[in-house]
C-alpha cells in the first residue's frame, strides 16, 4: 500500500501556461529566423556552423531537464510527494527527446567536420550514457507499478544521471577530444553570440512549457488512476 502524499490525486490548475505556449512557439520561430539570417557563413564550415543554433541549446535542455530530475527526485525521496515524482518523470520524458537531438545534430555535423558519423569520443560517448540513462530511467516507471517504489528506484536512477551531466560537460577538457572545448561569450563575435542567447532562452521557455505539460497529463493520468482504484475498493466493499 503507497504511504504518498494524496495531493497528486487532485486535477492540477491550468493557470497561464496555455498562453506561454502562444508566446514560446512564435518566439522560438523568430529566434531560428534571427541567428539564420543574420549570422554570416563561417570562415571554416561555412553555413554548417549555423546548425550551431540548434545543437548547442538542445544540449542546454538535456543539460537542464536533468537538473529539474535531479532536484525533484531529492524532494520526492525527503518528502514523498508523489508530485515530484511525476514532474522528474516529466523532465526525463522532455529531456530524452532533446538528448537524443544533440546527439542525432552531432552526427550530423561530425560526418563533414571530422569526416565520420560516430566516434567514440569522451563528449559523444559520455552523452550517449546519458541518453541511455534516459531510457532506462523512463523504461523502469513501466515495469514498477507501485507508486511510491516506482518514485523510489526512479529517484535513485535519476540523481545517478545527473551525477553524469558535470561529467559531459568537462569531458572536453579531461581526456583528449574530437570535440572543441566550450565556446565562451567572450570567444564569439556579437552577430553569432545574439543568435545563440536567443535561442538558447527560446528553447528553455520551449523546454519549460513541454515539461509542464506533460506534468498536468501525468497528474491527470495519476487522478484517473486513483478514482478507478478508489471504485474498485468501494465496489469490493459493497
């Protein structure tokens, strides 16, 4: 029997998150139309340079989802809120989906920069991992149908991700890469660094929107689920 706090079984409020999705989608459309459009080719890759706009903040997000799993999975095991449970869950699912996009856009430009589609390389490799870590974090809330261990084991795979993500981030510098270190403000000319915050900040609020989404799908489906078992006890009773 789940000792979690019920109040994942209310309906969640809408509130204003209908009207940011109005405002992210346009935003992010303009962003891409900015930084293509404004951004000189580049000196060594040419127009390539400009999947940039996309690469680098998906790989911010992936980055991002797992810090919103990492600190909901902590407040889950502290104080079994089962809310938390289903916002990491949700910023696995979105988090997945970008991860998986850094590493499709980094093929993508791998094969005419470093002339292969994959190389075993301590970014691409360590990024990997944590998509992998992904699956698995959502492939195990599928076969765990107890609310508080699936909340459990689940916190436990994604903190042991997030222990991953510095590890991405600084490989670039620990071990001997294909991959450039990290470009800094400091490194880019102004029309290239304009392009790049602003989609950076498009996709956080994308990013933001699409984890709170699915977040009231989840606390309906947990809803759903609870009033069907609280009928099946009621009819068992009678």
């Amino acid at each position: 029997m789940s000792q979690l706090n019920p109040s994942a079984f209310d309906p969640p409020k809408a509130g204003p998150w209908p009207a940011i999705g109005w405002i992210a989608f346009p935003f992010f459309i303009f962003t891409q139309l900015f930084a293509v459009l404004t951004s000189p080719a580049d000196v060594m890759m040419g127009h390539l340079q400009k999947m940039w706009y996309v690469h680098v903040p998906a790989a911010w997000i992936t980055f991002f989802a797992f810090g919103i799993v990492l600190l909901a999975s902590l407040y889950f095991l502290w104080k079994e809120d089962e809310r938390a449970d289903l916002l990491a869950a949700s910023a696995a699912e979105v988090g997945s989906i970008f991860c998986g996009l850094t590493l499709v856009l980094g093929m993508l430009w791998g094969r005419p920069t470093w002339g292969v589609w994959w190389s075993w390389d301590a970014r691409l490799t360590s990024t990997l991992v944590l998509f992998l870590i992904f699956v698995g974090y959502l492939a195990l809330r599928s076969f765990v149908e107890d609310p508080q261990r699936r909340g459990q084991w689940s916190a436990a795979v994604g903190i042991l991700g997030a222990i991953n993500v510095p590890i991405v981030w600084m490989s670039v510098k620990w071990w001997r890469t294909l991959h450039q270190l990290q470009t800094t403000p400091q490194s880019l000319s102004p029309e290239y660094l304009r392009g790049i915050l602003l989609n950076v900040a498009a996709f956080t609020l994308l990013a933001i929107w699409f984890i709170q989404r699915r977040y009231v799908a989840a606390r309906y489906e947990r809803a759903a689920e609870h009033a069907q078992q609280a009928a099946a006890l009621g009819g068992n009773d009678e």
